[in-house]
C-alpha cells in the first residue's frame, strides 16, 4: 500500500485522550517521526511506493535519499538531445538530488555537458544502449566516476566503428577505475581485440564479466578470434574473475573444453548457451560443469542441444546453486528434471517452454521435501503439465514469490487456481496469460462446481483477495473473467502492474470498481478489449495518477474524447500504446506530444517524433 496514501488518510483521524475528566482531541504528527524509524519503515516499502511517500515531508523526504534506497531507482535519460539548455538536463542541473544509477539510450553524444562533472561523483553504475558515442567521449565521461562500479555498453557500434588502433591524438588519458568490477559488452558485433584490452585495462579489479549476445552478424573466423582471444583474458584473471556471462553468443565445443581446462577458475555466475550437438568423446561442457562447483548462478537458456547427461552432470557436480534456468532447452525430459531432486538451495527456478517436460518429471524432481527456499519458479508453456502436477506445485512451495504459468492452458482450470490462492499468499508477481479455462468461480471462489475443500457438510472456497501482496498479475487471453471479479475481489492495494488483454466481457461498471480497489497501479494493458470505451479510459486516468504505462492496442470503440482524458489527467504516463485504434484520428494523435510533457514512447498509426 502507497505509504503517502496511508498517511493522509491516518492525519485526518482525530484522536481522543481521557486525563484527569479532561477530553483532549489530536492530530498525529507524522513528520516528526524519528529518521531511524522512517528508514526501518521504508525498507517494507518498493521503490516507486518510497518516492511517493518522500513528497509527504521533507523529513520523509532526507530518508528517501539513504544511499541504500537510491541505488534500487534509476535515472533514465531515452531518446533527446543531450544539451545542457535542453530538456531534461536544464532541469536536472538545478536538481539537489544525486543519482548512483543512470542508464542512457538511443541519445547522441555532441557538445560538452555539466551533467556528468555535476553528478558523476555519485555515479555507481552507468548504462549506455544503443547510444552514439566516441572513444574520447567516453572516456571523458567515465574520469567523473570514481565510484563507479558497474559500466554497461549495449549495442553501440558507431563507438567500435570510430575507434580505430592508430589515432592521430595529442591527448589521452589513462584511467584507473578501481572501484569497477563488472563490464557488460552484450549486444555488440564489431569490438575486436585492441577494444577489449584497452577497456579492460582502465579495470584492474574486474571480476564479471558479459559478452552475452555478441558477435552474430561477424565472419566466423573473426569471431572465433574474438572468442579466443576473450578465453585468454579469463585465463590470466581465472584467480580474480567470479561472473561470466556469454548467453546468446555462439560457441563450440573448443570453447568449452578450453574454458573447463582453465586451473584455479572459481566462477559464482555462469551463462552461455549451448548450440552444437554435445559430443561423446571428450564434451566440453559436462567437462566444464565438472570443474565449476561452486557456482550458485548457472544460466542456459536457448541451449537447443542441452540433454538430460548435462542435466545429471549440474546435479551431481553444483551442489550449492540456487538460480537454475533452462529456459527452452527443447531437449530436457523428465529423466533430467527428476535429477535435480538433489539441488536442495535452489531458489529461482525456470523450466519455461522445455516442452518434453511431463508429471512425471515433475514430481520426481521440483516437488521434494527440500523445496521450502524456492522463491520463484518459472513453469510456462509447459503444455504437458496436468492440473493434479498443477495442484501438487501449490501444496509444495508455499513460499513463493514468484511463479508464471503463462501458456499451461491445460492445466489452469477454476479448481486448481483455488489451491494456489489458499497455499501461495505469499505471491507477488503471478502470471497466468492464456489460461482460458480460468473465469470468475475460479478468481471469486463463488458459484464453484466443485469445491476447494469439502469435508462432509462443511466446503470452502477462495478467492485471488487472499493474495493481498500482489504486485504484478496478468491475466491476458483469460476471456471467461468479467465484471463480476473485478467487483468481487480486486482490491490490491499494492498492486502495480496489471495486464487484462483479449478480455472480451468488461465494462466501466466493473472497470471503475477495479481502479477503486487497486490505486497503485503503473502499467496497465487494455489491449484488444473490444468493449473497453471511452468512459473506460476515463476512469482509470482519473483514479490512478501514477500510471507510466497505458497500452490500449486495437481497442475499437475508444474515440478522441479518450486522448483528452489522457491529456488532462496523465501527469506521469511515459509509454502510451494506441495502435490499431480506428476511431483515434491522426489529428488527436498529435496532440499527445504537446499535451502529455513525460510521453517517451508512442505507439500510433501514424509515426510521431517525441
């Protein structure tokens, strides 16, 4: 719940102290909360609920700036002109705030700017994707950033392009960045040897390392050079390198072999992505899977050629990890998933899309007495999962936080969801797009044809209330949920995120009920509801004033008189998607760049310039 809404509820409560026949009437004095107090209650807090509550007061205000809770917020600067006259950096220069993360996208990098002699000092990690920036440039951002400990360069190849081995300079700078210790190259194509040594060298205390998704469109000669030369960094780090990530890049079985042959290499975290046919003589990934047994973090995801031998070799091997991701690996079946019984720390789990996956390799392996620190589990698109493997998931892992059943249509019915509601309250982010069989019995607990629990004359029945944490829910596709749910059940007052896509029977009766109940939503998805008007946008504009995100994609009926409520009431949204939208003419379009100044992305039939 926003705490800011909290408070201004509580101070207008009048309350009444009985002394010596006396009647005193007060008002609580919230602001001068000791700041120890404040900072112990705003850790129960998310971040977007903190920066509410810190314009309640100043006092409030000085314990949202602790360093801790700055660190989970994130200065975005996407898509403008980066001058210091312009916006946003006009008004950031005269800001008396500092940001410890900045993340910057699609920007041009030209004139010199104050921003970063300004606020560079408090920099702790910076993000440049898809940017256009020079070497010198670069490197002229990065001697402002002492602390900086995280630098992540995605997608730029005009740096790479422009960066040559020879140039004709009459300056440079060397630089030591000694708080640094992760560097992500991920996305990039053209860096080549020379880039990756000098940016490496200004990192003498590097340990994680990233290349996941690189060099995809190079020769192949060029990228096994690449990748050569990259193993012969870890070799001469192999005693201070602990994370690796190279997913979605393409490696071979040498690649493999040579990283498990490195002596002394401990890695915490590892990704890749394992493409070639696993070989039976000499096969470098059960070899490196061998020597890795410390890792806790092991990442494979797109792994096409990952088989149950690989499986078996992780749990026998890793007997300390906790985050296992086998998201599509198309070639695990339930003898390998019955192996990993063993991993008893496992906490993040993700079996996405392995579609060999069945009951059986289920309940052999997920649903053991050892299971009680999972924390999130990922079990989308598993198409052979019944509801009963469904049901045993719920009794098993009660302390969940997480879990995605998006795409189990065959397994989501009113009775199983039921389960989950009464074990699972503990769930903060839940995922059921696609679940059609799902309607309002199962969400509401009423009018059940059979019921949850029933023992003689007593039965019971439960709702999605009992998940009074929620923070994220989608239910797109879920086209049997009407009004009657929302009416019913939605009050989730710290809910954020709320997907209602392909939803075919809703209307303002139960649109306004929702938006009653759930006042802290930021994103909201109305896409290709066909019932949705006017009066509907209307509402959730006027009732949620936090909203960032609106996506109202081929939503017939909706008319201009919905970009007016937009523009009146929209004091935060940043991405609008109205697509598809017949009745919206090109002219009201227009008029949302004007109209909403925080509007980054826009998503129209007709192609408008933010």
């Amino acid at each position: 719940m926003a705490l800011a809404r909290l408070v201004e509820r509580i101070e207008r409560t009048l309350f009444v102290h009985y002394e010596d026949s006396f009647i005193y009437f007060f008002e609580p004095n919230f602001e001068a909360l000791p700041t120890e107090l404040l900072l112990h209650l705003f850790q129960y807090l998310n971040p977007s609920d903190r920066c509410a509550a810190s314009m309640v007061c100043r006092r409030w205000y000085d314990a949202y700036c602790y360093p801790d809770f700055l660190r989970a917020m994130c200065l975005h600067i996407h898509d403008v002109e980066f001058v210091d006259n312009g916006h946003p950096l006009k008004s950031l220069l005269t800001s008396f705030r500092y940001f410890m993360d900045v993340r910057v996208t699609k920007v041009v990098f030209g004139n010199k700017s104050e921003f970063w002699s300004e606020f560079g000092e408090a920099v702790e990690t910076l993000t440049l994707d898809n940017c256009v920036v020079w070497k010198h440039k670069l490197i002229s951002i990065l001697k402002y950033m002492p602390r900086l400990r995280a630098l992540n360069i995605h997608n730029c190849p005009d740096l790479f392009k422009t960066w040559k081995l020879i140039e004709n300079v009459n300056f440079t700078w060397n630089l030591d960045l000694l708080q640094l210790t992760h560097l992500s190259l991920a996305r990039n194509n053209r860096f080549q040897e020379f880039h990756f040594d000098y940016l490496v060298n200004m990192i003498p205390n590097l340990n994680s390392l990233d290349i996941s998704e690189c060099f995809s469109s190079i020769e192949a000669r060029q990228r096994i050079l690449m990748l050569n030369h990259i193993l012969e960094y870890v070799r001469t780090k192999r005693l201070q390198l602990r994370h690796l990530f190279i997913g979605g890049t393409a490696i071979d079985n040498l690649f493999l072999r040579a990283l498990a042959d490195i002596r002394e290499l401990s890695l915490k975290s590892l990704a890749l992505m394992v493409c070639e046919k696993i070989p039976l003589d000499e096969p470098g990934i059960i070899d490196l899977l061998r020597a890795q047994t410390q890792l806790t973090h092991l990442d494979l995801s797109k792994s096409l050629a990952l088989n149950d031998y690989a499986l078996i070799q992780i749990s026998k091997s890793i007997p300390m990890l906790e985050t296992l991701i086998l998201n599509r690996c198309w070639m695990i079946t339930d003898y390998g998933i019955t192996a990993i019984k063993s991993l008893i720390y496992l906490r993040h789990i993700d079996l996405t899309n392995c579609e060999r996956i069945t009951d059986a390799g289920l309940v052999g392996g997920l649903f053991t007495h050892n299971r009680k620190n999972v924390r999130k589990l990922y079990l989308g698109l598993l198409t052979n999962m019944s509801d009963a493997a469904l049901t045993k998931v719920s009794f098993e892992f009660c302390d969940l936080v997480v879990l995605d059943l998006g795409g189990c249509s065959n397994s989501i019915n009113d009775l199983s969801v039921q389960y989950i509601f009464y074990h699972m309250t503990k769930l903060q982010e839940l995922n059921l797009d696609c679940c059609a069989k799902v309607s309002d019995a199962g969400i509401t607990g009423v009018n059940m044809e059979e019921k949850a629990f029933a023992i003689w004359d007593i039965e019971l029945s439960f709702s999605i209330a009992d998940l009074k944490g929620l923070r994220s829910l989608k239910l797109s596709g879920c086209y049997k949920i009407t009004d009657v749910s929302f009416m019913r059940c939605f009050k989730f007052r710290e809910l954020k995120e709320l997907s209602l896509a392909r939803l075919l029977q809703i209307s303002a009766a139960g649109i306004e009920q929702l938006v009653l109940g759930c006042p802290s939503l930021e994103m909201v998805d109305l896409s290709e509801c066909r019932t949705i008007t006017d009066r509907c946008i209307e509402i959730v504009t006027k009732c949620e004033p936090r909203l960032t995100m609106l996506k109202l994609q081929n939503c017939p009926l909706i008319t201009d008189e919905s970009i007016k409520h937009i523009i009146v009431n929209c004091r935060v949204l940043r991405t609008l998607n109205i697509r598809g939208c017949i009745k919206i003419s090109s002219y009201a379009e227009k008029k949302l760049s004007a109209g909403v100044k925080t509007l980054r992305h826009l998503h129209g039939s007709t192609r408008e310039e933010l």
